[in-house]
C-alpha cells in the first residue's frame, strides 16, 4: 500500500487550515434523495460523525427547486421512495412535487438528521489534501470543513440549461428557467413565449395555457408522449396501506418488475419499441385532430431514443385557440419579440425556458480538486465516467450518487440512489475493519468497467433510434447519463465493495478518527 504520510507536492489552490475550521469523517453535499439516503443509513448504521451541507434553507433537492405549475414525478409514487421509508398516504398514483418535497422533509425528521443538517452551505469547492489524507472543503461564504469522506448527492439534473440565442440577455420583458419559476408575475393576459418542449414544458404549458393572452411554443424537435396512467390512491386503498403494510409492498414490487420490463425495448431488442410508437401514435391521432398540428408534432426518430414523456393534457393544450406551436426556428431575440429564421417576428411579454438541464456537464469547473491538483471536470474531458457510477480514479475517498450511467429511462431513480448508498457503507465498512484511511479506485478497473457500459450502449434504442438526446456527451458523442441494464444487476454490482479494485493507503494514528462498528441494518 502507499504511505499517506510520505512527502508530497500539495496543489497550488489547497485551502489552508484554520483554528476555527470545522470537521467531520464524512461530508455528504445536498440534501435531495441522495443525501438524505446516505445520512439515513448512516445513522441506521450507527454512524453519527457526519454532516450534510445544503446550499439552500430546506431540504429536498430538485424536488424543492422545480416548483413550476403542474410539476409532478414520472415514476409512480409508491416506487419513487425510500425502500426503507413507505409512505402508506400518497394522494396519486404519480405524486406532485409539494407532496414529494413533505415526504423528503418528513423523512429527514423522521429518522433524525436535524442535528446533521447545515442549512447555507453552498459548496464552493472541495480539495483533496493528500498529506493528511482529508477533503477541505470551503463554501461560498467562506466556512471550511475537513472531512475524510466526501459524498456528492448533488445529483445530474441541477444546473440550468440556457440556450445560446443571440439577444436572449437583451429581452426587456420577463425572462425565467422553469426551475426559478417566477410565482409572482403574473401571467394573464400576457403574451407568453416558452422555449423548449421537455419533460417541464409538457407539464407547465397545460397549466398556464388558459391563463395568458397568446402561448407560442417554440418547438426543436417533438418528442413522443404516452398516455399517463394517473389517478387518485381511493381512501381504502390508503387505509389498507397503513393497516397491511405488505400489501403496498407488494404494489411497490409489481410496478417494479412491470417497469423493469421495458429494458427489453430499450436495451435489449430495441425494434420492440415500434410497438410501443404506434401507442403513441395512437394518443396523438386521439388528441390532436388538425393533421397541420399533428404533423409538427409527431418526431422523426424512434420512440425511447430521447427521454418519453407522459401526459394527459399535453396535446389538448396545444389545440387551444390561443396556443400557436412554431417550428421555424429562432434566430435572435430583440428587446420585445423573438425573430424566426424565416424573418417573421413574433412578439412576447415574457420568455420561460423549459430547456432542461445540463446532465453531461453538472458541475462548473473548480469545484472539485482531486489528487495533484486536477479537476474533476479535466478527468472527464472526454465524457464524465466513474466506477459503477460511484467513484473516479484519482480523487480518493470521493463518492458519487446518481453519477455517470446510472441514469435511467425506465424506472425509479431511488432504487439506483439506495443500492450506491449501500456500496458506500460496505466501503466504509471495510475501511474500518482493514484501517485504511483511503481508496482510489484503480484506473484499469474504472477503464474496463466504461469500456464495457459503452459497448452495451451502442447497441441500445438511445443510439440506434436515430435522435440527438441531452443522454449524449456532445464532446465525445459518449452515452455519459444512463445505465444500459435492469436496475437488479445495478444493485448486484453494487452489492459488495472490492477492495481489491483500489489503491488504498493505511489508517493514520493521527487525524480524523475511524468510523465505528456499522449495525447489521446497513446490509439490509
């Protein structure tokens, strides 16, 4: 193993210790899903010497920052949650966002993470200091922590989207992303420009259509949307849940291996899914009779290539009188209208951007320093990629939730949150037993793993259906987002730690203390 205390050159931008500095074992970043996740089973783990650092006053994740009109989960309800943390009293079968963000708020509580919880902390950038062998960490006002463990739940579907159109800045009206909805401007009777017809366009447009003056949507490429299967959980059905908690279990199982199907299609045999197109044909032709309209609106590409939306309402909005559905193409923006590639102006009072988010590019350059001074963002120069989406070689002690390829476009988001938690805790857990201060995974190991998730990927409906999707890495045209399996071979790989497949460098006598004996709950 290396020696941790052997002489090493310490990189230029390491943030210098402080008598106040504050520190901890394990430091975990946002308060989403993933965050909450990790300190959960920390605590279940009886693991007390962690804090999570939230940039904002709540917690919740991307399920506190989108609160624009008709936000709601995709997946349903009783699988898009903790495992371990059953809610018997979901109102729909697709939960909204506010009853998604109590839920998160209420598991916090619940299993006592308050003490854990540092509100304000945005994290500004994190440095590893190979010499005593810690992350420190500085936050945007200033306050630095150590900690020997870093943990990212800051998750791929943060940062914004902002599309490069000339003018854009120069809009004298209200320009706003969806993910900063602006609640306090108000809407009627204004002439409304949205941008982008995503999986926020397809819910906010139906919501704010019968309220503005003219609704333009500026449309790039349409994207196939299926019937949604929503409805109210009766109050039987709730009663039932709470009094027999393995009849929810059981639900919670259906849907799973339901939804784990579709890999099939999207991985597996991917002209199974022309099947799955003509459904969506069909709920096309059912909402939208002028053939103009529809034809604008059906995609070129096969269905599951980009990301298949789900909606009611969608298309009947679309159809209103006051909804006008542009294809031309925007060539620049001046201070009161957006001007199409043909020459035509069309004037608006607000821009909303419904662009989605920056999946393959999550974090900004500078925040994350690995060993000899190099950043995360040049590591991934050629596409973001990790092991078993969890860590990167030559940033020890780094972990990541919902890192690169463990996406999915299939099923529940938390079921892959819990299984890289528990990966997590089998590497702390080992660490401990074994005394090693830390671990970086091997670059052959991570090299092979990727070489292998690309092979996969190229022969997916991602690659072979004939679309341009925010999945792709538009540096190396790489599938950096999603995993090309069933979630259970996720959870399989993640099942146990290989300290054979990292360096690793012994446990200190001095410095932050090792972790203490894990219950067995964290194995569970």
């Amino acid at each position: 193993m290396r020696q941790m205390n052997a002489p090493v050159d310490l990189p230029d931008r390491l943030i210098p210790t402080r008598p106040n500095d504050a520190a901890c074992d394990i430091a975990i970043i946002g308060s989403g899903f993933s965050g909450l996740a990790m300190g959960i089973r920390l605590k279940q783990a009886g693991v007390d010497d962690f804090l999570i650092f939230e940039k904002a006053g709540s917690v919740g994740g991307t399920w506190r920052d989108n609160h624009y009109p008709g936000c709601a989960c995709d997946v349903q309800s009783h699988l898009y949650s903790f495992s371990f943390a059953p809610n018997p009293s979901w109102s729909r079968m697709f939960s909204p966002q506010p009853e998604i963000r109590r839920y998160l708020e209420h598991s916090a509580e619940t299993f006592g993470l308050s003490s854990h919880l540092r509100f304000g902390h945005e994290l500004k950038q994190a440095v590893w200091d190979a010499s005593a062998g810690v992350w420190r960490l500085e936050m945007a006002d200033g306050r630095r922590v150590r900690a020997r463990i870093l943990v990212s739940g800051m998750g791929g579907l943060s940062r914004p989207a902002i599309p490069d159109i000339p003018g854009l800045d120069t809009f004298a009206g209200t320009t706003f992303h969806s993910q900063q909805w602006r609640h306090d401007y108000p809407l009627a009777g204004k002439r409304v420009a949205v941008i982008g017809t995503g999986a926020s366009a397809i819910q906010f447009v139906p919501q704010i259509a019968p309220q503005v003056d003219r609704l333009d949507l500026y449309q790039r490429t349409p994207p196939w949307v299926m019937p949604k299967p929503d409805r109210d959980v009766s109050a039987l059905e709730r009663w039932m849940f709470r009094q027999f908690p393995f009849t929810q279990w059981l639900v919670r199982a259906g849907l799973y291996w339901m939804l784990e199907m579709r890999v099939m299609g999207f991985v597996m045999h991917p002209k199974l899914m022309k099947a799955v197109e003509q459904m969506a044909r069909r709920h096309l032709a059912r909402e939208v009779r002028d053939p103009e309209l529809r034809a604008k609106l059906t995609p070129d590409y096969t269905i599951g290539c980009k990301r298949v939306l789900m909606s009611n309402d969608y298309y009947g909005a679309l159809t209103r009188a006051n909804v006008d559905v542009v294809t031309t193409g925007i060539d620049h923006v001046e201070p009161d209208a957006l001007v199409m590639r043909d020459g035509s102006r069309r004037p608006a009072d607000c821009i909303i951007l419904g662009t989605g988010f920056r999946a393959t590019d999550p974090l900004p350059r500078g925040v994350i320093i690995g060993r000899d001074g190099r950043d995360v963002l040049d590591a991934w120069r050629d596409g973001a990629e990790a092991y078993l989406g969890t860590t990167v070689s030559g940033f020890p002690n780094l972990f990541l939730i919902m890192g690169p390829n463990t996406g999915l476009g299939h099923s529940s988001m938390v079921f892959m949150i819990e299984s890289q938690v528990r990966y997590v805790l089998d590497a702390l857990q080992q660490m401990r037993q074994e005394r090693v201060q830390a671990v970086d995974v091997r670059p052959s190991i991570q090299d092979g793993f990727n070489r292998g998730i690309q092979q996969k990927l190229n022969h997916t409906i991602w690659s072979a259906g004939g679309c341009a999707s925010w999945y792709m890495d538009p540096r190396s045209g790489k599938n950096t987002t999603l995993w090309p399996g069933f979630t259970w071979q996720f959870w399989r790989a993640t099942q146990t730690f290989r300290m054979a497949d990292y360096e690793r460098w012994p446990m200190r006598e001095q410095g932050v203390a090792p972790l203490p004996e894990q219950a067995e709950t964290a194995r569970a």
